[in-house]
C-alpha cells in the first residue's frame, strides 16, 4: 500500500475501519491510531425528522431535545420510546463498528469474487487527461492556487470546484464492480449514518491499490493549493465509499457536513435526472443567515470542496446515480479541534480502526501543520 506521494516523505501505511490512514508525515509513523469519544454520542442522524442529535443519558437528551423535537411531530410518548430505541441501535453500532468492519472485510475477502478485478488497480488510463493536466500542473515548481483555479471550474458556492476526474468507460465497469457486489450474498455495511445504500471501498478492498495512490499521488497536489487553511497540506488518512441513490430507495441526503477536511464527491453514474448538490455556508454559519447555491453533478465529474461546507442533495426524479465520496483527513487539524463536536477530541487508541485522529508518540514530536 506504499505509493510516491508528490511530496518528499516516507510513508506507512495502516488499514483502520473508519478511514485508511496513509501519511504525508514521516513523524505519523510514531502515532497511535485514535478515534474520539464524542463518535459514539454525537451527530445521530434521526432520519424522520430530519435533524442530528447529542445522546449521552436519557436524561440529558430529554432535557435538550424533548420540545425540539415535539415541534417536529415528536408528539406521542410511542413516538419518542422509537427515537430511543433508534439512537440506542445506533450508539451501539458505533461502539462495535471496528471488530464488525473487520469481520466484514474478512468474510468479503474469502467468499467474494470480482466481476472486473482490474477496477481495483489505479491505472492512469481510467483518468480524465484533463484531470491529469491539473496534477501536473500542481506539480510544477512554479505554481500557484491562481493558475490552478485558471484551470478549475469554480461553481457557485464558495470554494467549491468542479474537475474531471475519470473516463466514462471506467465509470461504467465500476459501477457494475458495485452492482454486482451489492447482488452477491457477501455481507454489507452502511457507508454513513445518513445513506442507507452504498459500500464501505475499504471493505471490498479498494483502499490498497486505488483509493490510497488517488489521494496521495493525484488529489494531495491539489487540497495543499486549494485548501491549506484547513488541513490541505498535512492530509494524512481518508474514508472512501460509495453512495446509491435510486427511486426506491434513498432519494436525496439532508444539509450536512461532512467527518472530513477535504471531501472529493464524484458522480459515476447511472441514469439519472435531477438530483442536483446544494451548498450552504460553513457549518458555524446560522441557517437564518445562509443562502444556498446549486450545483449540476455530472457523470465522471467530481466536486471538491472543505467538509465542513453545510451541503445536501436534492431527490432524483428518475433513474438510478452512484457517486464516489472520499472523505480527507488531517490527524494535526482534528486531534486539536474535533470537526464534529467543535471540542478538543478526547482519543482513544483505536484497537485496529480509527476516525482520523492519532495519538503522538512521546519519543517524537508532530511536525506541525501550518495554517495559512
């Protein structure tokens, strides 16, 4: 899993649950894969009334969300004995999401058998020549963020960028990769709270061979120009999968913010109509006070914008879409500010998996990541 990353480091690389790690540090290798406590007490989505919550006991959650949710048609004491029995699957999910992943992975690995085998090796013709371009651009000693964006196609909403990324052959054989997966009786889990129907890649065993050489030799070049004021510099680990969106199952996503610094969505197909992204403000922004920008998301092309950026996705209205989220994290932004809580995370040595967080070594202090 070791591949040149653009810039001059030596890599290691560990498999976690939640996110792959794969430095640009050469101090990471000293660190403890870490995951915080809050992940298990915070940001449950509860999907019939739209909204996240915080559940630590009983009483505290009666306490801060018994008339919110009320208002949102709450009302019966049945009612709210479902949301408790719901969040209580849920946090106990979370607390076994590890060991289960692994389980997983195993059981995939011995009983799975790839329709395209070669889906899951990176290979420079699956890219976009134009989404080659911009690398090598970004390579150059004489770059700037400028002649990025000279290349890049900047919607609407603020800092968020359209790029190429992959031909649409390739699109298609992945897509039937997943398709057929997802008929095979090989044991599934979901991609996030939010999204009923998709794939964990680190599971069917992607990480290894495209999604850790896309992040480090391809997207990297492009986070540390468009993004070094919130981690685009130092990313050092990811979170991949795969999202589905059909008219029978899930249809759109709620406003949200992403467990990430840096978030690549990649539309890969099928057919779809509508079904358009909406970007909000940064997630510190009142909603009073934001006002929305939709974006188009095409097949092949992938937005890239901060994970913090407020976004949702509008229903489809026919036909079926698959999209490709790489979630990018910075282990030196969040092991100081938790991008979930807005605390200081408390970590907690991650047994196998982890959420992006590391636990320094005494021996050897973190280089730092700077902010600009």
């Amino acid at each position: 899993m070791i591949h040149t990353h653009t810039h001059t480091h030596t890599h290691t690389h560990t498999h976690t649950e939640r996110g792959v790690a794969c430095p640009c540090l050469a101090s990471f290798s000293s660190s403890t894969l870490a995951f915080t406590r809050c992940f298990s007490t915070d940001n449950i989505f509860l999907e019939e009334y739209h909204t996240h919550v915080r559940f630590v006991t009983q009483q505290q959650f009666t306490l801060d969300y018994r008339a919110l949710l009320s208002r949102l048609g709450c009302v019966t004491e049945q009612q709210f004995e479902d949301v408790l029995n719901k969040i209580s699957q849920e946090v106990d999910r979370r607390r076994h999401l590890g060991v289960m992943s692994a389980e997983r992975a195993i059981a995939i690995k011995d009983m799975y058998q790839p329709f395209h085998p070669h889906v899951y090796h990176l290979q420079e013709s699956y890219l976009s020549p134009k989404f080659k371009q911009i690398v090598e651009y970004c390579e150059n000693r004489n770059t700037s963020e400028e002649g990025l964006l000279d290349l890049l196609e900047e919607e609407a909403a603020v800092r968020v960028y359209r790029l190429p990324v992959f031909e649409k052959s390739f699109c298609d054989e992945l897509v039937e990769e997943l398709e057929h997966f997802e008929k095979s009786s090989a044991p599934k889990g979901r991609p996030t709270t939010m999204n009923h129907y998709g794939i964990l890649l680190d599971e069917l065993g992607f990480d290894e061979d495209f999604i850790t050489p896309l992040c480090e030799r391809y997207l990297y070049p492009l986070t540390s120009l468009l993004y070094p004021d919130c981690g685009g510099r130092c990313l050092d680990s990811h979170k991949a999968f795969v999202v589905k969106y059909d008219m029978n199952e899930d249809l759109d996503l709620s406003y949200h913010y992403d467990n990430s610094e840096v978030t690549l969505n990649v539309s890969l197909g099928k057919d779809f109509t509508e079904g358009n992204l909406y970007f909000g403000d940064m997630k510190q922004v009142p909603l009073n006070e934001t006002e929305c920008s939709e974006v188009e998301h095409r097949v092949t092309e992938g937005l890239l914008h901060r994970g913090q950026h407020m976004h949702g996705a509008l229903p489809i209205s026919s036909g079926q879409r698959w999209n490709l989220i790489i979630w990018m994290r910075a282990s030196q932004v969040r092991n100081n500010l938790c991008p979930m809580c807005n605390k200081r995370p408390t970590l907690v040595e991650g047994e196998g998996f982890a959420d992006g967080f590391t636990k320094p070594s005494s021996a050897q202090p973190s280089t730092p990541c700077v902010l600009t």
